[in-house]
C-alpha cells in the first residue's frame, strides 16, 4: 500500500469516526439529523421569538420611562403650584 492509499485510507477513517460522533452527540442533544430543515425552522422560530422579546422588552422600557414622566410631570405641577399659591399669601 503506498503512502497516498494509506492517507486516503486515514482520511475516509477519520471522516467517519468524525460523523458518527458528531451524530451521536447531536442525537443526544435531541436534534434530529434526519430531518435538517425541521431543526432549522425550529431555530429560525427560536430566533423570531427573542428577537421579539427582546424588542418587546425596549418598548416596555420606554413606556415605562415615559409613564414616570408624565406622572411626575402630572404630580409635581400641581404640588409647586400649590406651594407657590401657599407661598404668595
């Protein structure tokens, strides 16, 4: 045998020892590889929904932010006001 048939030999070896574990590990990790497209739709889904709550999450924030706002806006008016009216009797 010479030393390119005893490469190509090593690296068909290797190649399949690499495929069965990476196999058995996405098996484990319960991903089928029999059906890749479904695992990909499963992970464009995924994605969808943390993009979505991530921007969900924004908006929230600045709604928050702005109802402090307003309520504080809505409270310490009338309270200066009122203390300006105690103030100037």
């Amino acid at each position: 045998m010479s030393d390119n048939d005893r490469r190509s030999v090593d690296q068909e070896l290797v190649r399949e020892i690499v495929q069965i574990a990476v196999h058995e590990t996405l098996m484990q990790l319960g991903i089928d590889t029999d059906d890749p497209k479904a695992h990909q739709a499963d992970m464009m889904y995924l994605r969808r929904q943390r993009e979505f709550q991530e921007g969900a999450k924004k908006h929230t924030t600045y709604g928050v932010i702005l109802l402090a706002a307003v309520a504080s806006r809505c409270w310490l008016i009338p309270a200066i006001l009122s203390s300006l009216k105690e103030a100037i009797k």
